[in-house]
C-alpha cells in the first residue's frame, strides 16, 4: 500500500529535473499521475518510465503559463481518472544573472508570466476542480529557498518566488475551511541533470559551492520529490499554507 493509493493528479514541467522525480515518486506511491510538459518528447519518455515501473500515468503537452492549458490538465485528469486528489505545480523558469539597475522589463515580464500568472492559473483551476468535488484536494507548489531570502543578480526570479508563497499561503487560508490544503516546496541547490554535468566537468567549483551547505552536498532531485508526495499525502493532512525548504540546512546560514 502506497500513502497516494487511488489518488490522481498532475506534476507540470515533469519532462525532467525535479518534475519528473516528483512524478515518478506520485507513481511510486500509487497514485495516477498526469504527466505535463512544454515539451512532448520528454513528458511521454516521463510517462513511458511510469509505466514501465508498474505504475499508471498519461501525458499531455501544455504550456505552463496559458490559462487555458492549465484548465485543460485539470480536464484531462478527470476525464482519465474521474477526479482530481493532488498537483504539484513546478513549472517554472530562472532569470538572467545581472544587476538590478540592468535588468529588462521583459525579463520581469517572461519570468512572471510563468513563475506567478501561470502558478496562479494552475492553482485557481485546481481548487475550482476541488471545491466541486466537495472533499478536499492537496496542492503543492514549488518555490524555491531564493523566496524566502535575497539573491544577488536574480531580481526577476527571486521576486517572483516570493510571489509564488504569497499565492501559496492566501491559498491556503482561502480555502482551509473546505478540506483543500495548499503548501509550497523550496528547493535548495539540487543536482537535476544540468548541474550533474557541471558537478562532473567542474569538480572543484561544486565542492566550493556545496561546502557552504551545512550538509555539505546539493539535494538529489529524489528527495524534493518525496518531499512533494508527502505534502500532497494523508501523512500530511493537517499542513497547509507552508514553505518547507529541502536545502539540507543552506537558509539556516541566511544563504
């Protein structure tokens, strides 16, 4: 028996990196899971890797930031399963790395209209799904530790992260009463396929960074997933409106 047994939603940007880890531990832990992603390649390889495993799992192209593609995931879920138990809603994109007094209005512009409209587009059909449902639903969002502090050079990103938990928590309290319960992740440094290749060719400039961790090493991508599952899980029926950060200790020090 898996905690999410007979439970089925969605993981946005789940073509790879944290997304698919979350959407294969969803799978793992017996839920149906709606693979999504902007790309359709890597979201039916996700989907395929479900299925392989035993577990079951469709896939749908969308693009995170279209109200109506976040409209059209919540349909699919339905129209697959019958209902809609969980999201987990990673989609997401950084930002150039310069100063403020160089950052361009539409950096501010694409950044939002992925990391906060389209976070606020999948949050606000997903809670009308639960709400006609009329017993409850779980939402997890992923921010990251950069919403809970400061980050030189990474204006647009960090802003919008701190949006992302604003959206997160007035979520939380809006909808508390009717069993709907809505938290945040905040990843840390995580080894997702990019920085694994950067870890490999530049050995010594990853020891640099991860020896400002307090536990001395980047996150496996595995471990924001479970973090995600347990948010979204019965195990966590009295959390909501949380920012938990999975940075092995990293915003302890104010990095």
């Amino acid at each position: 028996m898996g905690i999410m047994d007979g439970k089925s939603g969605l993981v946005t940007a789940s073509g790879g990196g944290i997304g698919r880890a979350s959407a294969l531990a969803f799978a793992r832990a017996g839920a149906n899971v709606l693979v999504s992603d902007i790309d359709e390649a890597t979201a039916r390889e996700t989907a395929e890797l479900i299925r392989a495993a035993g577990g079951t799992a469709e896939s749908l192209v969308a693009d995170a930031s279209d109200e109506a593609a976040n409209l059209a995931l919540v349909q699919a879920v339905v129209a697959h399963w019958g209902r809609l138990d969980f999201a987990h809603n990673n989609a997401g994109i950084g930002s150039p790395n310069k100063p403020l007094t160089e950052q361009e209005g539409e950096d501010w512009e694409r950044i939002f209209r992925i990391n906060v409209f389209g976070m606020m587009y999948a949050v606000k059909h997903q809670l009308r799904q639960f709400l006609r449902q009329g017993d409850g639903g779980a939402i997890v969002n992923s921010a990251s530790t950069a919403g809970v502090s400061g980050s030189t050079g990474l204006s647009p990103y960090v802003s919008s992260k701190w949006a992302v938990l604003g959206l997160t928590k007035t979520a939380a309290a809006e909808v508390a009463a009717d069993g709907i319960r809505v938290n945040a992740i905040c990843p840390g440094a995580t080894l997702t396929d990019a920085l694994q290749g950067w870890k490999e060719s530049s050995p010594d400039a990853y020891e640099a960074v991860a020896s400002r961790i307090p536990m001395r090493r980047m996150a496996d991508a595995a471990e924001q997933a479970d973090a995600a599952v347990w948010l979204c899980s019965p195990q966590a029926s009295y959390v909501t409106g949380q920012a938990l950060a999975i940075d092995g200790g990293d915003t302890i020090l104010g990095h």
